[in-house]
C-alpha cells in the first residue's frame, strides 16, 4: 500500500474517532444554555454536577461498585488463571470454554439471565446484585489478563521454590504473586473500567435503592440535551485516561 | 508438569470449588432458567407458569416481531460492514507502520473503549442534532440552506453502533495483518499474480480468522446496544436488544424476552463455529 494513502488514512480515522470526544470536552466549559452555539467559557456545568446531590451520591455508588466488583473478580480471576495455569484438572477445558463463552456472549444475554435468577432466589435489587453481575462479566478479562502474563513466566522458579522446601501456598505467595504483580493491577484496572462503564447488565439487575452513575446519565439523555452530562463525561473521561494510563505504565514498566 | 500432592491438594481444590461454583450458579444456572422461561406461560402475577408451550417461539415469527428481528439484523450486518470497510484497510495500515509508532496508535484506538460508551453516544448526539454542530457548520460553508434531519434516523443509529464497535473490529483484524508474513506476498508477485489476484487469493483468506473474529465482535453487540436507538434513533424498536428489554422490564413477558435472547445465543454459537472453522483451515493449509 502506498505509504502517503496509508498514514492519511489512519490520520482521518482517528480524526473521526475523537472529534465528538473533544467537541464533548469543549461543550462542558460552554456557558450558553441551549448546548448549541458558544456562550463564553464558564464552569457552570460542573458546578451544577457537584450541587446535584442525588448525582454526587450516585458517583459515590459507581465508585465504590467499580471498587468492590474489580477487587472481588481480580481475587478470584488470579487464583483461577494460577489453578488453570499450575494445575491438571477434570474439566479444565470446560473452564476455559465457559470464561471464552462469558466474554463473548452479548452483555444482554448475560444480563437477562441474571434478573431471572435474582427474581427467582429473591435476591433484592440492589447493590448486592449489581456486584454478583458486575463481577462475572469482569472475571474472564481479568483471567486472561493473568494468564497471559503467566505464559511467559520461567517454569524453573516454582520447581525450585518447591525443591527448597516451601509449601504450594508459600511458593504462590513469594514467587508466583509477585511475578503476576502487574498483570494482576492491569486486571484490577480493567475491572473498575469496565464496571464503571457498564449500561446494559445495570439497567436490568439495578434497583431503585441503589443509584449508579450509568443509568442516571441514561435517564438523563434519553430526552434531549443536558449540558451537565458533558461535564460529567468529561470528569469521566479524564479519570478513565488516567486509569489506563496507570496500567500501560504498569505493564511496559514490568517488562524492562 | 507435576500432579498436586499434599499440602498442594486442599488449595487446588478450594480455588477449583471457588470458581467452578461461581460459574455454575451465575452463568450456567441462570442460562438454564432463561430456556425454561422460553417454553412457559406468561403470568401476570409471578411472571411465569405453567403449562409449558412454545408459544414465545411462535411469537418470535409473528409478522411483527419479525420485522423487528430483520430490522434489527440489518441494522447490525450495516454495522458490521461499515466497521469491516473502516477498519480492513486502517488495520492494514497500521501493520505498516514502525513499532513505536504502532504502540502508541495502539494506544489510541483503546482510549475510547475505556471511555464511556453512553457518554459518547451523547457526544455524537451534540453533533448530529438538527442545530447540531455539523448541521451549523454545513449551513455556515453554504452547502445546504435548512437543516439536514441526521439525528432519530437508522443512519444515525448506524453510525453510533459503528463509533462505539469499531476498535473492535480492527484489534483482531490488526493481529493478523501482524502476523501476514510478506514474503508470501512476494511469492505471489514472483508467480506473476498482479495486486488484486494476491489480495484476493492470499491476502483476504490469511486474514479470514480476523474477518470473522472482528465480525463475531461487532455483529451480536450491534444487535444487542439498546442504548444506542434510545439517544440517537428516537424511541422506536431499532434492535433486538430494545425488544428484549421492552419485553422483559416493561411489558413483563418473560417467555418472549427469553426466547428472543436465545436466538442471540445461537447466532452467537453459529458465529463461534465459522471462525473455529476458518482459523483450523488455515492451519491445515499452512502445514
């Protein structure tokens, strides 16, 4: 391919990509009412955002979800990728299988099964259930994220670790933990975005008692403009930057 | 490697009880209580009862809902073709280039998927809007006099769907632009094939695994972003996804919600199968 083409190509392309994120940020400093035509620079949105306290709380409920569900799914998804790793086991390709068919499947699928069994084991719609929803689809990712690393980790240490007479949990915490590390925080990171981030799952497993961020900004869009939303999308943008830019630097860190 | 023994065995198996568990009660189980939902009587009361039918199938294939299932897989095969026209020639693109350069595009193209896909909804919606900024702008250049209706069309669902899923149609396709060795291109060049014969009898079936990959990741959530007709294509029933959520949350029809779900289930399956299919073909020519 004609090298010229190419780059302009890719140039256009990522033009397309982050013009209505930047038109997003510049509108959110817009003083103008209407969210149309340019008013002036102002903070008025934000102030709005923060004197709303029914949005504040519900960023509160997002974060401390995003939190738990991210920590839970990285405990379980780094002892699971170790067991597949380390381990022969009956089944171990039907694990495999059932975290490729989560992550694959489409989120509504995953999310109407849910409801249906919450509704049928009584389990309130609530914080609790967010949680169990927000970390099953969140584990597979981190398992991936673990084992990948994994795969290129030196066999030889834990042989050694073992021959010098440390226990298989002793040998995990002092060898194979650290040596995860990263993975383990890249994990942790994709976790917390992808809660954070998530409508579909939430708006069928949510509750009215307990508010997420996601399906406040969706009642809010569904009709018409609300110049708040770039404010708060820009907040969101910016602490979804530094999220992953912790990770990359995490991971690239690691490698040297 | 070595079997487990002693002290090993009680932690294997816990953790192995730990997700096995997990995965059974809430992914397996729930799955099993979807199907037996699709073959139940609808309940004003407890949502289901018996006695079993397959009258939400039937439903399925009601002229009605039919429409909105083809509607629906229009909108997303759109989708996917425009994300597969995009994204073909711009994952290519980016093979080409230097390795540091690539790691930062890379970078790039991820931000997004780490943003907000509702907020970026909205943010097109600022810009299709009737005094949106690309009407303004077309109106300021004198190309059109009145507004142009972009925003609560199909196109505009389109288009949303295509923003929101196209990383994830060029991450694939881009790892196996990666992994395309050139000198196969030039054994074709050698053997006398001009550009379009080596394009389309090497290089489209090397890259097929990473067609039906990134078609895999983008035709299904395409069908199922119900967020998307709600913000930019007005309230009508565009998508499978808008259906499945009507069904169940307002109208309470649990069997007919169900039912529509497991026919996204089975497209996916069928999807699954084709790229299994594709890659193992590659794999035998190759050896």
């Amino acid at each position: 391919m004609n090298r010229w083409l190419s780059r302009s190509y890719l140039t256009l392309v990522y033009l397309l990509l982050y013009v209505p994120i930047l038109v997003l940020v510049v509108f959110s400093f817009n003083d103008a009412r209407t969210g149309y035509e340019w008013g002036g620079l102002s903070l008025r949105w934000y102030h709005a955002l923060f004197g709303n306290r029914a949005m504040v709380q519900a960023m509160w409920n997002s974060l401390w979800l995003a939190l738990s569900a991210a920590t839970v799914s990285t405990l379980i998804g780094v002892l699971t990728a170790l067991a597949l790793h380390r381990y022969r086991f009956r089944g171990k390709q039907l694990l495999n299988s059932m975290l490729f068919i989560v992550m694959m499947s489409p989120e509504i699928v995953l999310a109407i099964s849910l409801l249906a069994l919450f509704l049928l084991v009584g389990i309130q719609l609530g914080y609790f259930s967010l949680l169990l929803a927000h970390v099953t689809f969140c584990l597979p990712f981190v398992v991936i994220t673990v084992m990948a690393r994994l795969s290129g980790f030196d066999e030889r240490l834990p042989e050694a670790a073992r021959d010098l007479g440390a226990s298989d949990f002793t040998m995990t915490r002092t060898v194979l933990i650290p040596a995860i590390m990263p993975a383990l925080l890249a994990g942790w990171l994709l976790g917390f975005t992808l809660s954070l981030d998530d409508v579909v799952v939430s708006t069928f497993v949510g509750g009215p008692g307990y508010e997420i961020l996601p399906l406040r900004i969706y009642s809010m869009v569904r009709v018409g403009l609300k110049p708040e939303v770039n404010a708060l999308g820009t907040l969101l943008l910016v602490f979804s930057l530094f999220m992953l830019m912790l990770s990359q630097w995490i991971l690239i860190r690691s490698k040297r | 490697m070595r079997m487990a023994s002693g002290l090993q065995q009680p932690f294997r198996n816990a953790v192995l009880i730990l997700v096995w568990s997990w995965l059974l009660l809430l992914v397996l189980v729930p799955n099993l209580l979807v199907i037996a939902a699709s073959v139940m009587t609808r309940d004003a009361g407890s949502f289901l009862s018996l006695p079993l039918t397959l009258d939400a199938y039937r439903q399925l294939l009601n002229p009605l809902y039919l429409e909105v299932f083809l509607q629906s897989l229009y909108m997303a095969v759109m989708t996917t073709l425009v994300c597969l026209l995009i994204g073909y020639p711009f994952a290519w693109s980016l093979s080409l280039m230097g390795p540091r350069a690539r790691i930062l595009l890379i970078f790039l193209l991820i931000v997004p998927f780490w943003t907000n896909s509702l907020v970026r909804t909205y943010a097109l919606k600022l810009i299709l809007a009737t005094n949106g900024l690309l009407n303004q702008g077309l109106m300021n250049l004198g190309l059109i006099n009145e507004p142009l209706r972009l925003l609560y069309t199909e196109g505009a669902v389109i288009i949303g769907l295509v923003y929101l899923l196209l990383p994830f149609m060029i991450l694939p396709l881009y790892s196996v632009f990666e992994d395309l060795r050139k000198e196969l291109l030039m054994a074709s060049h050698d053997l006398g094939a001009g550009p379009l014969a080596t394009f389309v009898h090497v290089i489209i079936p090397l890259t097929l695994p990473g067609i039906l990959a990134g078609v895999m990741l983008v035709l299904l959530p395409a069908m199922g972003l119900f967020f998307v007709p709600d913000i930019l294509g007005g309230s009508r029933n565009l998508l499978v996804g808008n259906v499945i959520k009507n069904q169940f949350l307002d109208a309470r029809n649990w069997p007919f919600g169900a039912a529509a779900s497991i026919f996204l289930t089975l497209a996916m399956a069928f999807l699954m199968f084709a790229h299994r299919l594709s890659k193992r073909r590659i794999g035998e020519e190759g050896a």
